[in-house]
C-alpha cells in the first residue's frame, strides 16, 4: 500500500534546508487497505500536505522553530528506526534442555519492527517446514506493532506530521481491522494459506518503505531502497490484496453462521448490523479503489525513477 508523499523526501538544496525547520511529510498509507486509495491519489497531487502546518511555522518564532524541527526529526527517525528493525532477545527456553535443541535457539523477537516479524517466520517456516502455526506464532509481535502503528496518528494530531489525520486515520484502522477483527477474531482461517501472503506482503512492504523513511530523515538514501521503494509494490501489492481479499472471504462462512459481531432486531436501541454483510461490502470497495491506487503509484514511479512529467487530463 503506498505512501505517496515520500517523494517530497528526494529533493535536495532548498528543500533540505526547508526540512531543518520541519520535518518531511510522511504520508503512511497502506496499499491494500480498503477506502485509502481515493484520497491518498489526491493527497499527493493536490499540494496539499503540510501547507497549513507550513504557514502556522512562519508565524513562530525562528528559535521555536528549529526546536520543534530537530525534536521531530530526531522522534521521527527512532519511530522509522524502530518500526523497520524493532529489536531481540534470547529467552531462556521453557521445559526440558532438550527442547532448546527442538525449537531452535530460543531467540524471540521483542518490540514494533516489521524485521523482528519477518526473522520470526522464516525461521519458524525452516524450523516447521510448514504455514500452519505460523500466525499463531507470530501474532503477539504482529497484533504489538500493529497497535504500535497508531501512533501515526498521533503524528498527525499533534503536526509534527502534517498529513490528513482522517486519511493516516484510515489506513491505520484498515490494518487494525485485519489484524483483530479478521484473523484474530475467526481461529478457524488463521492456518489459512492467504494469511501467509497478505503478512508477507505487509512484511516486505513495511521494512521497506519504513527504511525508505528512515534514510530520507537522515538525508541520505541509498539509491538501492529507492529503487525497491518503487518497484517491489508491483508484485507486493497485489499478494497483499489477493491475501487479504482471501482471508476475508474464508471468514464468510463462519462469520455467516455464528452471526458473530452482528446486531439483530428487535432491541431496544432499534438498529440492526450484520457482519456478514459489511464484509461483503468490504470486498467489493477493493474493485473500483484499489486500481486507483496502483495505477497512481506506477505514475510516482515513472516520476520518481524516471524523471518523467506525468500530466493528467481532467475527467
């Protein structure tokens, strides 16, 4: 899912010297959240992003200024830091010594980094030789930073990421939902082969775009993650709508006998909520959004990788 505002973080000159005083906007949108893509293909577009929060830093002072700037910066590069990497630990393993020996070194992944889930499942994937299990074995680290992930939000409330709050607000819940409401929720599809591409999708996606944020904070980018920036979502974005499309319609079934999350007349508040339904509608917002989308993020790539001036005609 893309984040289209990472291409304010390529310039140089002026613009770096802009970001003294402010931080990059850092748009953090998913590519294959339902209800993102409209307003993510005009948010970059419509110049938009940080404009207000710009013209309120012209009215501070110069030495307020810099301090908000430096203090963002430096919070915003440990948040990317932290989000791309996250950080280990070796516990001790339970049971007999032997099962040190069974179930590899003990080492378990601690914190928000999308690295610590991508370690954790190739080695469960080599130690089990096997998908099933996996969600179960990574779902505190997965369901941790992705809670974690709110705090985006926060960025944009308090401007220090001046971006949309509703459209950081979307992309955030969208994930959430997944998360807990989707594979949490239905034990039943969590050994589903579609978990396994949407969370490969994700994994792959985020460590690459929070590195791609990461160094532009740092003002130093490596052409490599640029380069992957801008062309593994060729390939990553569709598995993660396959997958997650997938996992949804595996939860039909159950959701559909259970009635599980629905509200049923009568009752006394007089209204009515079938799940099962608005999973229905859910999938089907993928078909006229998520092309959108796509086709915007190729455009960025022409632009961004190929120096191409992109006009668009207007409907």
């Amino acid at each position: 899912m893309g984040r289209l505002t990472e291409v304010a973080a390529l310039g140089s000159g002026a613009r770096a010297a802009r970001w003294a005083g402010s931080p990059p906007t850092l748009l953090l949108l998913s590519p294959t959240s339902p209800g993102c893509a409209a307003t993510m293909a005009s948010s970059d577009e419509d110049g938009t992003n940080g404009g207000a929060s710009e013209a309120g830093e012209d009215r501070e002072a110069p030495g307020k200024r810099r301090r908000l700037g430096l203090l963002a910066t430096a919070w915003l590069t440990f948040y990317n830091i932290a989000m791309t990497a996250g950080y280990a630990r070796r516990e001790a393993p339970s049971g007999p010594p032997r099962a040190a020996v069974r179930g590899g070194s003990g080492l378990r992944g601690r914190g928000p980094g999308w690295l610590v889930l991508a370690i954790a499942m190739v080695r469960f994937y080599m130690e089990k030789g096997t998908h099933r299990g996996l969600y179960k074995s990574v779902q505190k680290t997965l369901k941790f930073f992705q809670t974690f992930a709110l705090l985006e939000i926060v960025h944009c409330l308090i401007g220090i990421v001046p971006t949309s709050v509703l459209v950081t607000g979307v992309q955030v819940s969208s994930r959430i939902f997944m998360v807990w409401l989707i594979t949490h929720s239905i034990k039943p599809i969590q050994n589903e082969e579609s978990v396994v591409l949407f969370l490969v999708a994700w994994t792959v996606t985020e460590i690459t775009r929070y590195s791609f944020y990461t160094f532009s904070l740092l003002d130093h980018l490596p052409y490599f993650i640029k380069w992957a920036r801008y062309n593994f979502f060729i390939i990553l974005y569709p598995v993660g709508v396959a997958g997650e499309l997938l996992t949804i319609y595996a939860a039909l079934p159950y959701v559909k006998k259970t009635g599980m999350f629905s509200i049923r007349l009568p009752n006394k508040y007089n209204v009515s909520f079938d799940y099962y339904y608005f999973l229905l509608i859910t999938m089907a917002s993928y078909i006229p959004l998520f092309p959108q989308l796509y086709f915007h993020m190729l455009r960025q790539r022409r632009k961004v990788l190929h120096g191409e001036v992109i006009v668009e005609k207007d409907d």
